[in-house]
C-alpha cells in the first residue's frame, strides 16, 4: 500500500498555524533571560537571584504544560492555545502599564510567562493529531521547530531595551503576539481524529507505566538542556567574558538557532535511523559538549563552538523523543505531551536556577554544566536499557516506523 507523501498528509495550515503560535509564545517565554543583564543591574540582583529569575518562567511552562495536556483533550487544542495567548498578552500589557520594580515583580512576571512556555503542550498535539504514524516525527519537528522564537529574543530584545528601556520590551511585544493571535484563530484547525474526553483521574493513567517515565527522563534531558541554555547564555557571556548585552544576545541567538534549526531534521533522522539510535548519539555528544564547557573555556570562539555543539545535540534531541511518544502513546498524546513537556521544563529550571547559584557560591557556573553533563549519561544509559524491549514490543508492533 502506497503512503502518502508529508505534504498530501495532514492539514498544512494547521501546521503553519501551530509554528507560528509556538514561535511566538517561545519568544516571550525566554525573554527574561535576554533581558537579565539590564535587569539585574537596575534591581542590584544576586547571581543566584538572576538565576532564578530566568529559571521560573520554565518552571511555570513546566507545570503549566499538565494543565494544557488536560485541557487539549477536553476542550481541544485550539481552544486551549487561544486562552493561553490571551492570558500571556493581558499579562505583559498589564506589566508595561504597571511597571516592575522589584525582584517579586520579576518572579510574578515569570509566572505569567509560564503560560507561553506552556504553549508546547498545545502546538503539538495540535499539529500531531492531524498526521499519519510514518510522518509524525516530521510534523512534530515542524511545529517544534518554534523554538526558534527563542532566538527573536536574543537578537532583537537587548536592542529595543537599550533605546526603550527594558520594562517597554514588554509591551512591543504584545504587538507580534496579537498579529500570530489573528492568524491563528483563521488558519488552525482541530483534527477530526480527537480522542474522547476521560475522568480527570484517568489522565494521570499513563505514570503507570514506566515507559512514560523513561520519556520524562529523556527530555528532561534534552529540552531541558536547551530551554536552560536558552534563559541563561546571556548571562553567561556577560559575566564571563564582559561583553556588552547586545553582542551576548547576538551570541546567545547564534547559539539557539543552531538547536532549533535542528529539530525537525532530528525528527527526520529519528524517522529514517530510527528514535533510539538518533538518541543514543544525542546524549554521547551533549555528555561530552557539557563536560568540555565544565572546564571553563578561555576565549569566546572556543565557548561559542561548544554551546553550539551542545545545542546542535540537543536540538536533534528535542525532535527524536517526539517521534517516539506518538508512536507508544498515540491516544493519550493530549497528556503525554503536557508530562513529558513538564519534565522538560523542571530540566530547563534545574539547569538554569543551578549555574545561578553554582556562581553565587562558587565563584563560577562551572559545577552546574558538569552535575547536567552527568544527567546525559544517566539518559543514556537509561536508553540502552530499555532499547531492547522497545524494539521487540511496541516498535515491533508499528508497521513502516523505525524506532
């Protein structure tokens, strides 16, 4: 039987429609971490202060996530996307009215951005549930690929806070999220394939089975490596080398494009090699990039090169566990995608909170880079354990799909 090609399959402006949301939202989510070195100077933030503050806007996405996955199944995913977004926008509007002007006022903020943040847990299973099993992990790549909105927060906020002041950054940012608001409410659709509304108890089902709990670990790994790096680079470049906030958003963006750039080609790689071996790779090169950048690199090209080849890793990562989850928990893809999208945002939170206060007590973010390269490994090895029995069970069970 002849399968149809990716563009004859699923619905193309629901796809469009999902990118642009998640890309958006992504870019609001991380904006703090762009926005710290100007930030922290006027509030006279601690290190592990600033670490916190880029650190909640992930933590909120991550919980917040468990919340979409529930609704997406109940209401829908377009329904869910939609409130998110207004939330998010009436959120920075009112913080650009008001003002912050306090390290609480910060954290508050960061609350409300969670909600951004919590945006995956709707763009995938919106653009998922509309394609066939031999071309999810090119979908998912697709609509994941927003996480290149991080990079329009590296490259244009430090700018537009240094001729506006930080605090207007956030109202201009309300204006490309109300254009992508508009555009998604004409273009996105809900798949005709949605699953039955459960009990509220029964969406919790799928912590069961210890197959849900590997997906957690993975990504907490791999999304949480790049989300962390995301929020904290600028601070890094900062403090580490002295540069200027535009040159570390300049460095910062370079860096995030690498990762996101790379997402659908890790879902295609995971639909060509197979998720397993694609992951393998990932977590052997991320392991050693983090071990590298532990050492506490001397000149900027050299630090450059190994963020780059971390977020590279990672960003295929982020593509390889969502060719996987569609495939073992096709019905419950509503709530895999707010768990799974949870774990990976308390990883982001780890990461990002602990070189905060790594270099508070230390004297350098050092430690936190190392303790994280020593979380790849324990995915790795988690991985190779559980490979065997994938491939004869569930994997063996999908016809035309590697895993």
């Amino acid at each position: 039987m002849k399968t149809e090609s990716f563009w004859q399959a699923g619905h193309r402006p629901t796809l469009i429609a999902a990118f642009l949301y998640f890309d958006l939202a992504f870019m609001v989510w991380v904006m703090l971490g762009p926005l710290a070195p100007d930030i922290s100077k006027e509030l006279a933030l601690e290190p592990a202060q600033k670490g916190l503050m880029v650190a909640v806007p992930t933590l909120m996405g991550a919980v917040l996530r468990l919340v979409n996955g529930l609704l997406v199944d109940r209401i829908g995913p377009k329904m869910t996307g939609a409130i998110g977004q207004v939330i998010v926008m009436a959120g920075l509007f009112t913080a650009w009215m008001v003002g912050v002007d306090s390290f609480t006022g910060t954290l508050v903020l960061g609350v409300i951005l969670g909600f951004a943040g919590a945006s995956f847990a709707v763009a995938l299973p919106l653009a998922s549930r509309w394609y066939p099993p031999e071309h999810q992990g090119k979908a998912m790549g697709i609509a994941g690929m927003g996480n290149s909105g991080t990079v329009l927060a590296a490259l244009f906020a430090p700018g537009l806070a240094k001729l506006f002041g930080w605090n207007a950054v956030l109202g201009l940012a309300c204006i490309p999220l109300a254009i992508v608001f508009v555009a998604y409410m004409i273009m996105a659709k809900d798949s005709p394939d949605q699953p039955p509304a459960k009990p509220l108890n029964a969406y919790l089902d799928p912590l069961k089975d210890k197959d849900a709990w590997w997906f957690m670990l993975f990504y907490g790994v791999t999304f949480g490596g790049f989300s962390g790096l995301t929020a904290s680079l600028s601070i890094y470049f900062t403090d580490q080398f002295a540069v200027s906030t535009i040159t570390a958003g300049y460095f910062t963006a370079g860096c995030v494009f690498a990762g996101s750039l790379v997402r659908p080609m890790g879902g295609a790689f995971a639909d060509r090699f197979g998720g397993i071996k694609t992951l393998s790779l990932v977590y052997t090169v991320a392991a050693a990039a983090m071990v590298a950048i532990s050492t506490g690199p001397s000149n900027i090209p050299l630090a450059l090169a190994l963020f780059v080849l971390a977020m590279l890793a990672l960003g295929v990562g982020n593509g390889a566990v969502f060719q996987l989850v569609p495939q073992r928990f096709r019905h419950e893809i509503g709530v895999m995608t707010g768990l799974v999208g949870f774990a990976g945002g308390v990883g982001g939170f780890y990461l990002a909170s602990s070189l905060g206060f790594a270099k508070q007590l230390t004297g350098s973010p050092q430690l936190g880079f190392l303790i994280f390269a020593g979380l790849a490994l324990i995915a790795l090895l988690g991985l190779t354990s559980v490979k065997t029995r994938w491939r004869t069970t569930w994997g063996a069970a999908i016809q035309n799909v590697r895993i």
